[in-house]
C-alpha cells in the first residue's frame, strides 16, 4: 500500500518502540488505505492513544501526501516536529536550532526523526510552490546533518531544477 508503506515500516525506521495496540492500529490503516476516511480516522485514533509515538506521525504526513493533501501533509508534519522536539529535549522551532542542541547523529533517536519530518516538511512545501520556504528549511538540514544523513540533498536538487 503505497502512502503508509512505501517507505517501509515507520516503527523500524525511526527505531520507535509502538505499542501492539499502535503497531496494529497502523497495520490497520495500512489494510484499507483505499478507503480514504477509514483510513485517515484509524491513523488519528492511533495519534490520540499515544500522541508520543512519533512513527504515527511518518505514517500520517506520508498518508496525507500520497493523498495529494498537502496542507494537510504539513500540519501532521509540524506536529510531528514537536512531538519530536519534545521526546528529544531540544526546541521545536527548526529556526532555533544548533548543531549542539541535540546529537543530529544518532540515527535511533527523536533527532533523527526531527530531521527526517524537517526533509518531509522541504518537499512538501516545495511542492506547495513555496520554494523559498523549502530552501530555508534545507539550509538549516544542511546545517545540522552535514553529513546528508536523511537524504535532503535530493530535494535541494529538486528545488534547484525549478529555478
């Protein structure tokens, strides 16, 4: 199924711990992505149960994009962002941010979530046509993954093609 699993599992991904009660509700909503409002209710009962379960995020940004609901896509993904934030101890607004308020490095913990919505949020802003916004978000990823841990280079690319 295409918008909750094309990108693989979201628990195993970001290396989250989901209860059985999430891990299935996401299972759940992955079963019957076709049936638009099933789906989308499953995924937000699954938020409301555990709000700090940050794979449920991945899972509802990525249904809401591969649904072509981009402001949708991006409110999921700032609200992921400070889920992410708030599990990590670091401030949630990406403008804030240093390369020493968290360890951007490790690949299993809220950061790296944090970083991956951050690239998340690039592309769906850029293909809102908000290229500007995007650039800035890619300079700070640029800033704190130096080492293109999550990609984002791709969508600096992307962005540049549409000069």
């Amino acid at each position: 199924m295409k918008g909750l699993d094309a990108a693989g599992d979201p628990i195993a991904l970001f290396g989250g711990e989901a209860s059985p009660v999430i891990t299935q509700l996401l299972q759940d909503a992955a079963a019957v992505y076709q049936q638009t409002n099933r789906a989308e209710a499953i995924l937000w009962s699954a938020q409301a149960i555990d709000p700090a379960c940050l794979p449920v995020y991945f899972a509802l940004y990525k249904f809401y994009f591969y649904k072509f609901r981009l402001e949708d896509a991006e409110k999921v993904a700032l609200m992921g962002l400070k889920a992410a934030a708030k599990l990590g101890g670091f401030p949630s607004d990406w403008w804030r941010l240093s390369v020493y308020d968290a360890n951007w490095d490790s690949a299993a913990d809220a950061q790296h979530f944090y970083l991956f919505s951050l690239k998340a949020l690039a592309f769906i802003r850029l293909r809102l046509g908000k290229r500007e916004e995007s650039l800035a978000l890619l300079d700070k990823l640029k800033e704190l993954d130096p080492k293109d841990s999550v990609g984002s280079s791709v969508i600096r690319d992307l962005a540049n093609e549409l000069i």
